[in-house]
C-alpha cells in the first residue's frame, strides 16, 4: 500500500485511542457480563432487565453505525478532497492571485464545504432520533429498576435493601457498556485507521526483509515492465524492454503523455512495476533494500522541492555523517558547477529553505537538486527533466556533469524534450503512448528523429547542437 497525505492522521488516530482512556472502556466492559450475572443472582428479573437494557443499547448503537456509515463516509471523503484543494490553492497562490482565480477557486472549495455538511447533516438526523432514545433509556433505567424492585418487594420476593444493592450493582454493569457506546465512533475510526497502519507496516516489513546486495554494478536490463499510476487500472507503460550498458548515458525523449516521467519513477522504485523486471547486473531491484538502494541512486524529480533545512542538509540528503565530513557535499557541488551559487547565498552552505528559509528561483532549485542527485557519486542517475529551468551557463554546467559521469562509468539516464542535450548521450531512448518507439545509439535515433516526430501524437523540442560530445 502506498502512503497517502491522511497516513500520519491515521498514525496519530491509533496513538491517541491506544493511550487514551477510551481502552480502559474496553477492559471495563468485561466486568458488565459478570455483573449482569450478579444482578440474575439478586432476582433472575433484575438479570433479565439489565440484559434487555444492554441489548437495547448496544443494538440502538449498531443500527446508529449501519444508518450513517455510508453518510459518514461520503461527509470524511468531501472533507478530504475540500482540504486538498485548499492546499493545492496555497501551494500555487502566485498563480491564482496573478491570473485572478481566487473568487473561482473559493466557489469551488465552498462547494465542496457545502457538500461535505450535507453528507454531515444526513448522517447526524438518524444519529439525533437513536440518541435521543438511549438517553431516555438511560435517563429511565433507574425509575425502572425501583419500578421492578417495588413490585417484587411488594409480592414480598424481595428486601428493600435489596433494591438498593440491585441499584449499585446496576449502575457497574451498564456504566461500561454507556462508556463504549459514548467512544463507538471514536472505535469505528480507529478500526479504519489501524487497518491502513497495518497494510503500511505489512509493506515496510516486507522492504525490510529484503537482503543487503552488494554495490550497483552491471547492466540495466527493463524487461516487459507495465506499469500504472498508484490508485489506478490504467497503464501508462505497456510491455517495456531495454538494456543499458553499466556507464552509458541514455537520453529519452517522447511526447508529453508518452510515460517518460513515469519509467522515470519505475526506474529509481518509486513505483513498482504491475508485470515484468528492473535488475541492474544480477540482481532485480525488487529484490534490495529499499534504503540501501536509494543511497546508491541517483534522482531528480521533475518538480523539484527543496525539503526545510540547510543548502548542505539537502545536498547531503539529510546524512548526519555530513555534518562532520563535508567533502561529499563539495565535491557534489563541484561536480554539478554550483560552487558560485552557493557562495552567492546569505549563508553560503548553511543558508536555511524551506518554510521561512531563503527563497530560491526555480533554477536555483533545480540546480541544488542535481547536487542531491549526484551526492555521494552514485552508480545510477535517473534525472527528468533536469535543464527544464536552466538558464545557458547553468545548462552548460549540467552538459560538463554529464561528461564527468560519464568518465566515471556511472550509468546515467535523462529524461529531456531538448534535442541539444542528446549530444551528450550515448543512446537515445524514444517512447510514445507507454511503448518503446525505438532505442539505440545517439547516432542512429538522432538521424532518425525528423522521421519519428513526423509521426501522429510524437513531437520532440529541438535545440541548439553545439557542443556534440565526441
């Protein structure tokens, strides 16, 4: 199972049940059968009063569950999404505000509102009427119990001290039972919740197992991989196949929508394949340790974010072993040119990002970003999209990187809409619509280019060809 923005609610929702006094209700409500008992020894009457009384309000309280699931459902799940779009709206509000969005966007999230406190208000009209009905019950069971008690001490059955101690013991057989209906929703929640917990654990458990393998080195092999995004039955690869020698450096092109982002993800785990195999030399990639494997890779995502921290903390990867040998993050900001650019921030280095931290332009994140990707000189690079945001000098710098990879055999692959940054690769990997178009040397697919992109649905932004790599 995937992790999901709602995974750490559900973490703190299983946390705050577990060490909250809604567990002693359930440890409480073990006592009620005993005590029902107690009350069967005092008159076999008070025991099957108190058993009815139980019945009729644990049943009222299941039928309160089955009547507003559904409701209740629907109301969370427009919650979710209202929330989502509001986050969504801050994390682009310099768009929103500039192209005057705003009075839409908050149409659409007070739809959204307004909906989710439909559902709300469907699911609370069965829960008022059935809540309504235990409280009379509950408010009605001590008349009761004098009520029965009167008439049996009346047929001389019974003390009247007796219907005192029957009161007592009243009270301690429904008090739990009042208590675990009070926290049911507060279960019901936490059934759902642990149960993703679970399926998340069940996961990592399963990556933790996986053995240590040695280091990355051999041949990258993709074999008939079909792949789909998390959630989804569609596929966006389909039946994917090609090998890359260890130390080549492969550029893949294709139109927007062919999957390019997505082999991209495949390739560095991020998502795993539905059928076929990755394995680098001998081993499948399924098969390492998704921890030790990341710090063998490589990777730049296509939208890049800079996590809260310093510029060598991310760099670094957040290492802690960085803080006392800094030579990792120099030599990784030398190698991707960057060296200026940090001399250029407040704090050199330790310059803060993120949340109150400095700004960045979207090139300079872009750039820190290749320095995280090399760090530590990793075997394997996936880059998507890296010059995307580069202006020339910086482009330049990421054509020099890419010539100091490949003198260091590291296998390399760079996912790009410019034709110019295939002068620095080896091999050119073409997709359209999930499948490999074709695949070869630079030379080979690069003279067949015009042809392809004559093609329906493919189109490839050329640039400039200076600087063709020998």
């Amino acid at each position: 199972m995937t992790a999901s923005p709602t995974t750490l609610n559900d973490f703190n929702t299983v946390r705050d049940v577990l060490s909250g006094s809604s567990v002693s209700a359930v440890f409480d409500a073990f006592w009620a059968p005993i005590f029902i008992v107690a009350m069967a020894f005092i008159h076999w009457v008070f025991g099957i009063y108190a058993l009815m009384l139980v019945l009729f309000s644990v049943g009222a309280s299941w039928l309160n569950h089955v009547l507003v699931k559904n409701d209740s459902q629907r109301s969370s799940s427009m919650f979710a999404k209202a929330g989502e779009f509001g986050l969504a709206v801050t994390r682009n509000v310099e768009a929103v505000r500039a192209l005057g969005m705003l009075p839409r966007l908050r149409d659409r999230w007070y739809d959204l509102h307004a909906r989710m406190l439909g559902w709300q208000q469907a699911a609370s009209r069965p829960n008022d009427i059935l809540a309504t009905m235990v409280r009379f019950v509950r408010n009605a069971q001590m008349i009761l119990i004098y009520t029965v008690g009167t008439i049996l001490f009346l047929h001389q059955e019974i003390s009247m001290a007796v219907i005192f101690v029957a009161m007592i013991v009243m009270l301690r057989a429904l008090a739990p039972i009042d208590s675990l209906i009070t926290n049911w929703r507060t279960y019901a929640g936490f059934a759902s919740a642990l149960a993703r917990v679970d399926d998340i654990l069940k996961d990592a458990d399963d990556r933790d197992a996986r053995i240590s393998l040695p280091g990355l080195s051999g041949p990258l092999v993709v074999s008939r991989v079909y792949a789909t995004a998390p959630g989804s039955d569609r596929p966006i690869l389909t039946d994917v196949s090609f090998t890359v020698a260890q130390g080549r450096t492969v550029g893949i092109v294709g139109p927007s929508g062919a999957g390019k982002s997505c082999l991209a993800r495949v390739l560095v785990g991020i998502w795993a394949p539905r059928r076929g195999s990755i394995a680098i030399g001998d081993h499948d990639l399924s098969h390492w340790n998704e921890d030790e494997l990341g710090q063998q890779m490589g990777y730049m995502p296509q939208d890049v974010e800079l996590l809260p921290g310093t510029i060598a903390e991310n760099i670094a990867r957040f290492d802690p072993k960085a803080a006392e040998d800094s030579s990792g993050i120099i030599a990784a900001a030398e190698l991707t040119g960057i060296t200026d650019l940090v001399k250029s921030l407040p704090d050199g280095y330790n310059t803060r990002v993120g949340t109150g931290g400095h700004v960045l332009s979207g090139g300079q994140r872009s750039r820190i970003a290749l320095a995280r990707a090399v760090y530590g000189m990793p075997a394997f690079i996936v880059l998507d999209e890296p010059n995307s945001n580069l202006d020339a000098l910086a482009e330049q710098s990421l054509m020099t990187m890419l010539q100091k990879l490949q003198a260091m055999q590291s296998t390399v692959l760079i996912v790009t809409h410019k034709l110019n940054i295939l002068n620095y690769c080896d091999d050119v990997l073409v997709l359209n619509a999930g499948t490999v178009q074709a695949f070869g040397t630079r030379d080979q697919i690069v003279d067949r280019i015009p042809r392809i992109r004559s093609q329906p649905n493919l189109m490839v932004i050329e640039g400039t060809a200076e600087g063709r790599r020998s």
